[in-house]
C-alpha cells in the first residue's frame, strides 16, 4: 500500500465518517449558505474534492463543531494533493491550531502526519525553513494532546 493510501486509511479510522446535521457555517453570507447546502447531513468522506479545492479558504467559516465534523475532508485533499491551494492553505491554518483542543490523540497524530506528508511534497522540500517552521507549531500546537 502506499504512503498516500496509508494517509487516507488511517483518516478514515481516526475520523470515522459520520452524517452532520447541526449548523455549518457561523454566518449567512454567500460562501456559507455553499457550505451549509453541501456539508449539511454529509459525512466528510463524501465531500467531493473539488468542493474542497473551490472552498479551500473557507475553514474558519465553519461552526466549532462542523470543523471537528469536516476538517478531515480538507485534509484528505491535501494528501491526494500535496502541492496543491488546500494543501498550502491547511499547512498554513495547521500552525494556528484552530480547535486543537476538541481532538482526539489519534485524532491529533493524524493531523501532525498529513501536515508532514505536505511539507515533504509540497514542491518546497522538507528542509524548506517554512516547512521547518510550520512542522514545528504544528507539532506544538497538535502535540500537545498526545500525538
């Protein structure tokens, strides 16, 4: 199997799709009225990539329990991904380790893996200081629940 199958299988059992019914997105503006009508009652594997990758700056739109709901989809899309806008934008909002707290330890293991898998092929190379830099708040921020 491969690194990348191992990513997405392990996804799926850190984060178990479940159908989300609660509240999505925290406003009514254009992009979270797309949010709400894609992601409403979805599990997070069923989310299409492209939805992803057209919506991969829309994470802080989601409510605190959609993101613990969903953030897996955009994190499979930066795995199949690496070099791609989600992948560069998750690494990026990794470092601010949104909601850390709600997750798991194989949750939070999961999360500090796909972050590796990114700076090691995102184009920038894992010696890259921004990879160095954003592995090391990511580890800090993740870690920290017992990744």
């Amino acid at each position: 199997m491969s690194r990348q199958k191992e990513l997405l299988a392990h996804l799926l059992d850190a984060f178990p799709p479940k159908a989300y019914s609660g509240t999505v997105a925290t406003d009514s503006c254009a992009e979270c009225q797309d949010l709400q009508a894609t992601l409403g009652g979805a599990s997070w594997w069923s989310i299409p990539g492209k939805f992803i990758q057209e919506h991969a700056d829309h994470l802080p739109l989601l409510t605190k329990e959609a993101y613990k709901a969903f953030f897996p989809a955009w994190m499979g899309e930066a795995v199949s991904d690496p070099a791609g806008k989600t992948a560069a934008l998750l690494l990026a909002h990794l470092r601010e380790g949104r909601f850390a707290s709600l997750f798991s330890q194989q949750e939070s293991y999961a999360v500090i893996q796909v972050a590796k898998w990114i700076a090691e092929r995102n184009g920038l190379g894992p010696d890259a200081p921004v990879n160095i830099e954003s592995l090391a708040a990511i580890t800090q921020r993740w870690g920290g629940h017992g990744a």
